[in-house]
C-alpha cells in the first residue's frame, strides 16, 4: 500500500469533513474527489451518475479480461449541527459528517491512489462514490442510470462502514444480512379545535397520538409471535397542535403529526409492520372521529452478504492480521449498499472505529484518521483475492515500513 500520501489523506478527509454536503447536494464534495482522483492517476472518472448528477466512479482496466470488482462509499453528510470544536469541525451550520463518509472517501481516494502506482493486470474494479445514502435513494438512483449501467455489470460488489464501540480496526463480519431494512412514515392527524374549557366540544387528536406512540414503540415485543426475526418501531418525533402557534394554553388541539422508523431484517416482516401501523392509524383515526393521512419516506432494503464474498473478506482481513469479529445479529441501523448486493454478489462489513468512539450520529463523532489505510489495504487485498494479478495479500501485508503487523486475538473486549 502507497503511504507517502497519508498526511494528504488526512488533511483532504479533514477538508472533506469541515465543508459537508446534504444528500443529493454533494456537488463540492464531488468536485473535490475528481481533482484527487486524477492526481492520483485514475484514467478514467464517470461523473454527474444518480438523478441528483452528483455520483463519481473511477474505473480501472487491466489487460487481460476478468472479473470486476465494485468498492463503493457515501458522498453524503447528515443534518445535525456539530458540537465538536476543533480546527476541522463544519463550517456549514446544521449539517456534518457525523457518519464518517468523510473518512470512507478517503479510505477510496487512498486505494485509488494505491491502484494507480500498482495497476491491475486482468479485470477491472471501479471505486463508486455514491450520493444520497443517508436518504437511501442514492443506490438505485445509481444503479438506474444509464451511464453507470454502460460502464457495465461488477461480477462482485463491496463496501464497508465504520463502527464505534469496537476495537479500531476490528473488522465485523456476517452472512446474510447485515444491517436491516427500514422505511420512515409520518402519520397525520386533523379534528377540530375548541376553547381549552371545553375541550368535548372539539376533535382533539391527543388521545390517538398517545396511542399511536405507545403502540408504533411497543411493536417488538406486541409483534413478536408474528414475524420471523426481531423488529423494532421507534417515534422519532410528534406534535399536538398547530406547529406555528407553538405553546398553546387557550385552545385545544384539532391537528397532530407522528413520524418515526420501522426496521426488520426481513422485507416480509417489514410489509407487515407496514400493514400493521397502516391499520393501527385507521383504527385509532375512526375512534376519535379523525381525518387521518399516512406516507412513507426513505426506505431501506436490508443489506445481506453474499457467504463467498464474507469468506473473501475474512480470508484478506485475517491474512493482513486484523481482528476478526463474526457478528450473531445484524445491526439496526440501515444502508441502501442493500440494493446493491441484492443485484450482484458482494459483501458489506464493519470496521472497528474505536471503543472510545461516539457512536454514529452523534454530535461529536469524528472519524478516526488511522483507519484510513486500514481500509484502503483491506479492500486492495480483496480485490487482489479476486483478481489474482499479484500476490494476494502478503505484500500489502508486509508493506507497511517492511514489518507485519501482529495478528490479533479475535476475543471480545473482556471475555
């Protein structure tokens, strides 16, 4: 792996981080990964993808044919104000990268950089830095488009995402799905308003909106004996009267608004929670004399790992002497690569952001510079596994100031 560059890299995810963009308005951010494509060689960069034109993807072509290998990352930041205060905290009020696509940007402007002084031989591998995934609808709008269809079809697909609260560098693996599927919705009440003195002389949607809450965070265990695999329903905000009029005291409420998050690791059992939230709002709606209106947002397909291409990754990982870590369920959290290993064979795994870390999306996450490279090398190693125009791993491994890096245990923290 090239390590002359790692303060640049730094300082570009540290560039990327103070200047984010919201999803499907990385046009900066796009910008700026072509210029550092090209300095670092890549022949050929495919920009303006997805139907918000802000997808890059650098290909690359050995001489020989073989397979392709796809590694993609998020262009996108979230819509959360930073309190961190150091030097290369955001510059743009309420928005950040408290996801660390900053860092998964880098960690593929490092393997471009790495492809470019050791070129393929046989086989082709594009590096995808995608938009819109916070959203999730930056994978299809990719994988629709036409120019990103003529590049033509990855035989294998990969990425990773950080995690905090394990070990740095830990890399998490498991077959079958890996992180679930989701779908937001916002339910929508309407009655009618009366003088708080008398409030049965209105519509109120109070008691419903109790319910709904109530009910949409009681679904994993009121749900359990009807679906395959756990599943979960989160309110993630609610309103009881006017928005514009705030603190009320005279009038009681005729309007309210609900939303939140349904996940599951099946779509099966994902249809059912949407059926079951779709009844539960008629229902409390019809009780209370309420209009009522229900519609869905950012949906998540859940993302599954393909077994050969976990055993590429564990047999890379394990070869580079990192932790490995096989994971017994799949996280909550939801990623729209699941689009992407849906339509081809591929594999999306976790690297250990650190014990210590903030978890993802919180307000003073920021992403660990040294596992810049770790990433970077794994995925070389993986793509080499594929491609076989090298020595696979070993001289990634030992190419670090020419010494191996120690082989960990695998133990958890503690046991």
């Amino acid at each position: 792996m090239v390590r002359s560059g790692a303060g640049g890299l730094r300082a570009f995810r540290r560039r990327l981080h103070a200047h984010p963009e919201l999803s499907g308005q990385e046009t900066a951010t796009a910008r700026r990964v072509v210029e550092r494509l090209e300095q670092a060689g890549a022949a050929r960069v495919v920009t303006g993808l997805g139907s918000m034109q802000t997808g890059v993807c650098a290909v690359y072509e050995g001489r020989q044919k073989g397979p392709g290998v796809l590694v993609r990352c998020e262009l996108d930041a979230l819509p959360i104000q930073e309190r961190n205060r150091f030097e290369h905290r955001s510059t743009v009020p309420g928005v950040a990268h408290l996801c660390g696509h900053d860092g998964h940007m880098a960690t593929l402007v490092a393997l471009a950089g790495d492809l470019g002084a050791n070129p393929i031989d046989r086989g082709r591998v594009f590096l995808l830095f995608q938009p819109a995934e916070e959203t999730g609808a930056g994978a299809v709008a990719v994988l629709e488009d036409p120019r990103f269809r003529a590049l033509g079809d990855p035989d294998y697909v990969y990425a990773l995402h950080n995690v905090p609260k394990f070990p740095l560098g830990t890399v998490l693996l498991r077959e079958g799905v890996f992180a679930q599927g989701s779908v937001g919705f916002i339910v929508n009440f309407a009655g009618r308003t009366s003088h708080a003195s008398y409030p049965e002389h209105g519509v109120s949607p109070s008691a419903a909106v109790a319910r709904l809450v109530t009910a949409v965070d009681a679904f994993g265990t009121s749900l359990a004996g009807k679906v395959a695999a756990p599943v979960l329903g989160t309110i993630s905000f609610a309103r009881i009267g006017r928005a514009e009029t705030g603190p009320n005291f005279g009038t009681a409420p005729g309007e309210a608004c609900v939303s939140g998050v349904l996940r599951a690791q099946r779509s099966t059992d994902l249809e059912l929670l949407r059926a079951e939230l779709s009844e539960l709002a008629a229902r409390l709606a019809a009780e209370s004399g309420l209009a009522h209106s229900l519609s869905w947002h950012e949906a998540f397909a859940a993302t599954a790992s393909d077994a050969g291409c976990v055993a590429v990754v564990r047999d890379a990982a394990r070869r580079l002497g990192l932790e490995v870590r096989e994971l017994d369920e799949p996280f909550r959290w939801s990623e729209d690569f699941g689009h992407f290993t849906a339509a081809f064979p591929g594999a999306f795994f976790g690297l250990g952001s650190g014990i210590d870390q903030p978890q993802l999306h919180d307000d003073g996450y920021d992403y660990p510079d040294g596992l810049i490279e770790t990433g970077a090398r794994l995925f070389r190693a993986i793509i080499d596994r594929h491609l076989e125009d090298r020595p696979p791993v070993d001289r990634l491994q030992d190419d670090r100031r020419g010494h191996r890096a120690p082989a960990r245990s695998g133990r958890p923290p503690g046991s």
